[in-house]
C-alpha cells in the first residue's frame, strides 16, 4: 500500500498525510518526484471533460463535444502539447450542479487529470467550482456566464475562450437603440441569466438614450406564452427576447401569432434558438428579425479561410447543421468556446513548459499572463483580449438579420463596445 | 392591452391548455379509479406520443394533415400497447403494492425518457400543423355611438388552437361513450367498484388491468399528438403534464372522471387567468399553493365522496 | 436487544471513522457526500419509513436548510455555527407550517399536497432571485466554512463534520425508534385507526414526527451548502425530493441503517455505469424496476426478514 502511493504521484491530501506521518522518508519521496513524472513525459495530459450529455443541456453538450474531439484532433495531429497527446477524460454531469461537483473530484482524484474543462450551464459551473479550486485543479469554463469576471468564484476557474453575458448584453445596447428603436420591451426567462440581461441592458440602453419600458419575466417552467403577451405596451418599439429550453420554439411562433401583421422590430438573443433550424413550421415570422450570434451561424459571404477550416474540422456545413445530417442544426454561436479554450489551454502549457500536475499554478499564471489574440485558425471566432485579472476574456460580437431564411451579419461590434471595470482581482488571491 | 381583451386572450390560452390537460388527467384518473395505482411514468407516455408523432410525420413526409392523422392513430396505439406490457412485465409482478409501484414506476420513467435521448436525441422537434390561421378576434367597447365592435391589437387566436379543443372535447366524449355503453366499458366500471366480485363473477382482471394501462397511456398519447403542432416534441417535455394532471386528478377526486374533467378546466383556466393580475412566477406560486390549499381543506377532492 | 442496535450504530461509525485513512481520495470524498446525502434519507426513513408517510416535499425542507445557512453566511456574513443553527430553525418551522396543514390529508393526497408546497417553494427561490441567483445558485466563501480552526472546506475537515452530524443524527434516531415515541409512529404506521383507539394523539404525533424529520433533512440541507460551497434552485427540485424516497426504499424503510446503505448504492450505481455508457439513468432505471420485483423490502428489510430479525 504505502509502496503503491509513493510510486505514483499523488497530490491529494492522503500525500500531505503520508508526509506529516512518514516525515524523512516521504519527504525524500516527493522530491524525487519530478524526475519519475520526467521518466513519462511521453504520456498524455489528462483533461477532464465536463460535458451535458443528458439533462437540459443535452443538445449544447453534443455539439460541446464534437467540437472538442475536432480541436483534440487538430492539436494531436501536429504534435499534442509540449510533444505530450491530449487525452480527453469526458464525464457526464447530466447538466446537474450535485453531479457537476462529483464529476469535478472524479477528474481530480481518481482519474488523476491535469485539469478540468468545458462546463456550460451556469448552476453547474457554480455548484463545481467551488470543489475544482479546493482540489486544486485549474477549471476552464466554457459558459459565457458572469460567474467568473463578477468575482464570485476563485482563482483556478477562468473563461478565457467565451464572453460573458454582460460583455455581450451591453454591446447591443448601441445597435438596437440607434438603429431598431429606444423603446424595448424585455421578455426573459426568469432565471439568474434572464435576470442579468434585463439589468445589464437596461442599463447600457440608457446610456444610450433608449428606455426600457416593459420587463416580462416568464416562469421557467411555462410551456404556453401567448398570455403574456398582452403586457408588451403598444408604443414598444423593439421586442428584445431571450430564452432558453425546450419551449422557445414555441414562444417565437406564439409571439408571431400575436402580433400578426403588425408587429414592433424583434432583436433576440440565438440562445433562444440554438440547435434549431430557422427554416421550422412556425418560425416564418422571423424573417426580417435581429439575432445576436457569438459567432455567425451561416457561412457569410465575406468567409475567412480560418472559419472555414474551422467549420470543416468539427463537420458543420455552410448553414450550421452536421455535413452528415442537415436537420441536426449546432450550437455555432458557443461551441467555438471550446475550440478556442482548448487552444489557449496549449499556448498556456507551452508557455510555461508544462509537465505534470505540480505545474498546474504555474498554468495559471501562464494563462492570467495573455493578453491580446489574434483571429485565425486558434481563434476563428474572432481576435479576443484576455483580462488576467478577473480570468474573463472579451471578444467581438455580431449582429444578424434574418433574410430568406437565413440570417446574415449586419454588425459586429469593438471589442471595446464590450468592456466593463474589473470586478474582481483573482491574481491578488493565493493559491 | 385592455383588461378586457387581456383577460379574454388568457381565457382563450387557458382553455387550450385545460383541453389537454383533461385528456392527459382523464388517462391517469381511469388508471387511478380502476387499479388504484399512482403511475409516476404517465408524463413519459405523454412524451412518447409527441416523438411518435414526430417520427411519424417526418417519415410520412407528405401533406403535414396525413401525417397528423397518421400519428393521431398510430401514436396513441403504440404508447399504450407499450403501456400494457410494462403492466404485464412488472406492475402485475408487484401486485401493485402502491410503494413498490411508484419505486417502479420511477424506474420506467428514466428507461423510457434515456431511451428517447439516445434515440430521438436532446434537441425540440417541431411538427406541422395540419392547418393554422391566425384569427383575429373583436371586442366590443362603448363609443360614442353606443357599443361598438372593434379589433384589439393582439387579441387573436389560431384556428389549430380551436381545433385541439374540439378535438379534445370529442375524444372525451367518445371515452363517456365507452365506458358507459359499451361492455368493455361496463367490465372496467365493475371492476374499479370491487375488482374480487369482479373476478368471482369471471371477468379476467389481469387483462381488463392491462387494457386499463394501456388506455391511460394512449390517452397521454392522444393528447400529445394534439399538441406537438403548438409545442415541440423533446424527451423532457413529460415532467409539467405529469405534475398538472396529478393535481387535477386529485383535486376533482380520485377516480371522478366528471371531476377530473371540471379540475382541468378550473386548474387550466385559473394558470392564465391568475397571469393577468400576477408577476408570472409569483402566480405559479400563488397557483400552487391554492391547489395545495383546496386539497387541506377539502381533502375528498371537488366531487370525492369523503372517505368512510 | 437495545444495546446491539447501539454497538451496530457504533461499528458502522467506526468503520466510516476508519474509512477515510484506507479508502483513496475519490472515494473517501465521495463517501463524505453520501453521508450528507444520507442523513436526509435518515430525516426521510423516520417520516415514510417509520410514521408511513409519503411525502414528495422533502427537497423543501433540505432546501430550507440550504438557504438559511447559505443566505445567513453570505449576505449576512454569519459564522458557521450560527448560521447552521438557523438553518434547522428555518427548516423546523417550514416543516411545521407544512406539517399542520398537509397533516390533514392522507395517502395520495399527502402526497401531492407536499410535492405542491415543495414546488411553491422551489419557485420562491427563483422568485427572489436577487438574493439566491435562482437556478444558479450562489457560492459560499470558502474562507468562511470553518469552525474555529477547523478548515471544512479541507478533506479532512469535511470528512470529519459530515461524520460527525451522520452519527449524531444515526444515534439520535436509534434511540427515538427504540423508545416509546418510535414505537408509537410504527403503530400508527401498521394501523392508525388502532393507534386512535388506544388513546394516542395521531395527530400530534405525526406532526412531530414531521417536524424532527424535515429538521434532520435540513440539517442535511445546510451541511451540504457548507461543506460544499454552494447553495442552488435545483436542490429544492421535485427530484430532490424522490432521491431519499428512493435511497430509503433501496435500503430498506423502517431500518435505521438503510438511508445510507441506499445512498451509497445509488452513488455508486450511477457513478460505475456512468463510465461505461452514456445512458447510466437507463440502467438506474432497470435496477430500479428489478429492485421493486426481486427485493422489495430493499436491501436491509430484506435481510432483516429473511436472515437478521434483530437489525434495527
């Protein structure tokens, strides 16, 4: 027993036990430890995979992973990490916070990763985090929520390949209040998220000299939306709508059926409609409305060849479905999180010569240590600047309109239309 | 809008969702009233019809009204088919011990729904109506003429919508016809009363049982295909049915078929009704704690005798 | 008879205390989760197992724990200790409330009538989202979970606190179940009408029996906001609520040490057929079904019937 524990290189607690218990002989152990981890440095590096693949989550999970087997593949291909494979660790956390956490140990302590990434759903990041930062496993979240930059988690969980909703939510104050209309009606989901939007874009509306004229929070849990739409008031100018689950299909047919014929300018986050073909029985009225899309679903006609390679490597064709099946539409406007992420995640090994888990602190001050990204095949969102302090990154955002079915770009913002004050310093933090 | 045309439009929303909602309710309360049984996986035959519907249209592939008519047979048919052989395999099994069977029924619950995630997938699939117009609707408003008609902006409803009331109406209907004038219906009807004089008097309970399953089942699935043209079929969708037809079985009385349907209205209007004067969540609140609150002080349910 | 209940409730608190220094890290700390996780099925076994009453609000309870301690220490910048003393106010009083008033139906209507105020409940988190951050929840200052020098948030500090609440409540509830008071629930249990006629107050027995559990669940409630850090919506869901109903049913209800033999089996039953396949709730869902047929007393009721008539 105490023969198998030195040889192998354990971090968790039972070392630090062993080494007040075994004092000289322990000691002597963990520093001939480097070496033996030197001994296989042809290993992989363990990355846990945090993935949704059943629960609420599920179609965001799917498309998580493919898109993360594709950048895996691409960094293996030509060479791995410090000449060392990646082998991805994926584990079901079944979109559930209790889950999320367990997963996190798992990856820590028993499948012994180098780190953990990849978590979408808010609760889930919220409800592992806590348990990644104890365990001392570096996190890198792919949530696009507030969590990280708000402050609210700690120094070993950073979203350095996806912007927050904050960054996004007020970058489209400019746009739709100068070019929709400054009266909006807000209809949200009444969950933490639709709340966040609500309160930031009201603010940046304005500042903008728009107003906010009508909030209509809707349960969680409704299936049936028409009855809320009486609460629009008539002078609304602009309907600003973002929701989430199974039941937004039918909360954009209903908001058609409502309005008709005469119905105010719609700008809506694609959260609302992620994995759902725009081309749908009832989504019609969508046509002429405004999406924001983090990245663009359609290929544009101004295409980069980096976003195309991108788009071919994870098997997405020109409209933003799988190449095999064109009713399986992706989550295009997240999932190049996780391509992203995971080439950050490379540059920060790189940079700091990373070679087992006793260099995990080392990863993250590598990583609080970058700045500014180029757009290219490692970005193929767009070029993002990463602000060490509070482990956000931020990046461009787009703007489209729906026309014949599709939707193409009309604007995409500054990376400075998305920049807020630090919330949160995470590098003054101890390890 | 006006309190008038608001109120009207909610009533409208709310009779759509109590229409359903009294099919899928009525197929609980039939199992209930003649097995005394709770079945905790009635929300998963409801979502099971959706994804049958959905296949059936996107393999039939034609006229969305022929796949529609299609999925209104073939749906309801194979869910309670399904339905029946889970009660041969294990409710039968357990004797229905009411505790086994909700454990079991959980059970059935997660195999049906992971089932349908890894074969019909996570994402919400819609299908087409077989017909919809949007159909605006007047008000009527004193003028200075007198009263005058008028079309509030909003107040409409789609002409599906009706449809599935109607429809609902009808099956429910045809299911009163059933149970008293035919003579399946009249077995059923003796054996909920007392299922050993049932058996005494030769009627194969184990079967009427089965059947019974089955009928509950196919009729969460009837309801399903009337509303996955609004809603969308997805592999969670069986939770809310489950939770809304619990209520109304309850409160209109366990095993009262008039109740479970005067339940349903009531629960299905009061949930838009309620949203005219109410935040949203705190209406879900204020709804749910009303319902808790009848059944405290009227534990029988509306139309439940009270208990000997 | 009572003193091998208690030398079993003490050996089984031993081999826990023992775990921790023989089984490795992941499982040690898993087993520090179940024992959390197991106390809430303990809370639960005394209301459905012993009273007989089925509830499908428990998550309500666990949820009022949850909250009094998380919201206490994070916006009131409470310490541990009183703010876990708060939480089981918190939860005493809910189950109260919620006691009187679904204490006047039985059976299925118990039933829904929990399961509608657990759901009011769940919804009131997300109703005051601005303090909780409804379904997403909020984290506990790691810096705060602690108790005097006692760092809850090591693996060593959480292991040893879950311990020591899991043998507290297992202890308590030894002793309640051998006493008069325990005897009495069963009685009502096996025949209520009898229990009236003999002369007990049903009615208030059954609510104290509510109110302890609903107070052991939210201590459960708070331990796990304070060992793990965080406080969220979906804690209070519909299926918190059916987690200890199953646990106890697998483990046996009416047994003392079933709650945790069903936490650890669904724990693990989800946690090894997860890394084989994807569809692990399917193969939960199998299990489940076979248990109701070939076991269905769980797994200590069982045993008890059929090998150790003595197990508490």
């Amino acid at each position: 027993m105490t023969r198998k524990t030195l040889l192998k290189p354990d971090y968790s607690r039972r070392k630090a036990i062993r080494t007040m218990g075994l004092g000289a002989g322990a000691l002597a152990a963990s520093t001939a430890l480097p070496r033996f981890v030197q001994a296989q440095s042809a290993a992989p590096i363990k990355i846990g995979f945090q993935v949704h693949r059943t629960g609420i989550g599920a179609s965001y999970g799917r498309w998580y992973d493919r898109t993360t087997t594709a950048v895996v593949k691409r960094i293996n291909d030509a060479g791995g990490i410090n000449g060392r494979p990646i082998e991805i660790i994926a584990e079901d956390d079944g979109t559930d916070a209790k889950r999320g956490a367990e997963v996190i140990e798992k990856f820590a302590t028993q499948s012994k990763c180098d780190i953990a990434f990849g978590t979408l759903f808010s609760h889930v990041v919220i409800g592992s985090a806590p348990r990644a930062g104890e365990l001392k496993l570096p996190y890198f979240v792919v949530s696009e929520g507030h969590h990280v930059a708000s402050g609210m988690l700690n120094r070993y969980t950073l979203q350095p390949g996806i912007t927050d909703v904050k960054s996004q939510v007020q970058a489209m104050a400019p746009y739709v209040a100068n070019n929709l209309g400054k009266k909006v009606t807000m209809i949200y989901a009444d969950f933490a998220f639709g709340h966040d939007h609500r309160d930031y874009f009201s603010a940046a509306v304005e500042a903008q000299g728009g107003e906010v004229v009508a909030k209509i929070a809707i349960p969680p849990t409704e299936t049936s939306f028409t009855k809320y739409f009486p609460q629009i008031p008539r002078e609304t100018e602009v309907v600003y709508h973002v929701m989430v689950g199974p039941a937004v299909l039918t909360f954009v047919k209903e908001m058609g059926e409502f309005f008709g014929p005469s119905s105010p300018e719609i700008f809506g986050f694609i959260d609302s409609l992620e994995a759902v073909d725009i081309a749908s029985p009832g989504l019609e009225f969508l046509e002429g409305s405004y999406f924001w899309e983090g990245m663009p679903r359609y290929a544009q006609a101004d295409q980069t060849d980096y976003e195309k390679e991108y788009r071919d490597a994870v098997g997405v064709d020109a409209n933003g479905a799988s190449v095999t099946d064109s009713k399986d539409v992706s989550t295009y406007a997240h999932m190049f999180g996780c391509w992203e992420t995971m080439n950050i995640i490379k540059a920060g090994m790189e940079a700091c010569d990373y070679q087992g888990p006793e260099q995990r602190q080392a990863l993250i001050e590598a990583v609080e240590a970058m700045s500014d990204m180029p757009a290219g095949i490692d970005h193929p969102q767009g070029p993002k600047r990463f602000n060490g302090k509070t482990h956000q990154t931020f990046g461009v955002q787009y703007i489209s309109k729906v026309e014949g079915g599709k939707m193409n770009v009309v604007h995409t913002t500054s990376i400075e239309d998305t920049l807020y004050p630090d919330e949160v310093d995470y590098t003054t933090q101890s390890f | 809008m006006e309190f008038g045309p608001h109120l009207m439009l909610a009533m409208l929303e709310g009779a759509v969702t109590a229409a359903i909602l009294a099919l899928t309710a009525m197929g609980l309360s039939v199992v209930f009233g003649v097995m005394r049984v709770v079945n905790v996986a009635h929300g998963e035959f409801y979502m099971l019809g959706a994804v049958i519907a959905w296949f059936v249209a996107a393999t039939l592939g034609t006229h969305p009204a022929v796949g529609f008519v299609a999925a209104l047979v073939i749906a309801p048919l194979l869910v309670g088919a399904l339905a029946s052989l889970a009660d041969v395999l294990i409710l039968q099994r357990i004797n229905y011990d009411p505790e086994r069977t909700i454990v079991a029924t959980i059970g059935l619950l997660y195999i049906l729904q992971q089932g349908t995630l890894m074969t019909f997938g996570p994402d919400a699939r819609p299908v087409e109506p077989p017909f919809n117009h949007r159909l605006a609707l007047p008000w009527v408003e004193w003028g200075e003429q007198g009263l005058a008609l008028y079309w509030p902006w909003g107040l409409s409803i789609t002409s599906y919508k009706l449809f599935v009331i109607v429809a609902a109406a009808a099956i429910l209907g045809a299911l009163w016809l059933f149970m008293t004038r035919t003579r399946a219906g009249l077995v059923m009807r003796a054996t909920q009363q007392d299922s050993n004089m049932a058996r005494a008097f030769g009627i194969p309970v184990a079967r009427v049982y089965a059947l019974v399953f089955g009928l509950g089942a196919a009729l969460a699935a009837m309801g399903a295909v009337l509303i996955v043209p609004i809603q969308q079929a997805h592999y969670l969708m069986g939770h809310d049915p489950l939770l809304l037809s619990f209520i109304v079985v309850i409160i209109g009385g366990l095993g009262s078929l008039p109740g479970t349907i005067i339940a349903a209205i009531l629960i299905g209007m009061s949930d838009g009704i309620i949203s005219v004067f109410f935040s949203p969540t705190l209406a879900k609140i204020l709804a749910t704690l009303a319902v808790a609150m009848v059944l405290v002080f009227r534990p029988q349910g509306l139309l439940g005798k009270k208990a000997a | 008879m009572s003193h091998r209940d208690t030398f079993l409730h003490l050996s089984v608190i031993a081999v826990l205390f023992a775990a921790f220094f023989v089984l490795p890290a992941y499982h040690s700390g898993s087993l520090a989760r179940i024992m959390v996780l197991a106390i809430y099925a303990m809370g639960y076994n005394l209301a459905f197992g012993y009273t007989g009453l089925l509830s499908l609000g428990h998550a309500l309870f666990f949820a009022a724990g949850m909250y009094g301690l998380g919201l206490t220490m994070q916006l009131g910048g409470w310490a541990a200790i009183p703010a876990f003393a708060l939480a089981l106010v918190a939860s005493l009083v809910v189950a109260g409330v919620v006691g009187v008033l679904a204490l006047r139906t039985r059976g299925v209507g118990f039933m829904i009538v929990t399961l509608m105020f657990a759901q009011a409940g769940y919804l009131t988190a997300l109703y005051f989202v601005q303090y909780t951050r409804g379904d997403e929840g909020f984290v506990i200052d790691q810096a705060a979970r602690a108790i005097g020098p006692a760092d809850l948030s090591s693996e060593a500090g959480r292991y040893f606190a879950a311990l020591f609440l899991f043998a507290v409540t297992l202890l308590v509830i030894g002793a309640l179940v051998r006493a008069p008071f325990g005897r009495t629930l069963i009685a009502i249990r096996e025949n209520e009408a009898r229990a009236t006629m003999l002369g007990y107050d049903v009615q208030r027995l059954k609510w104290i029996a509510l109110v302890v559990s609903g107070t052991i669940s939210g201590a459960a409630g708070a331990a796990y906001a304070l060992l793990f850090g965080y406080a969220g919506a979906s804690f209070a869901g519909v299926q918190y609520s059916i987690f200890p109903l199953l646990y106890v049913l697998l483990g046996g209800a009416g047994t003392t040490l079933g709650p945790l033999i069903g936490a650890i089996f669904m724990f693990y039953l989800i946690d090894l057929s997860s890394g084989i396949t994807n569809a692990y709730m399917l193969i939960a869902g199998v299990v489940l079904v076979l248990l109701t047929m070939f076991l269905p007393h769980g797994i200590l009721g069982t045993l008890r019937k059929r090998a150790l008539p003595w197990l508490p």
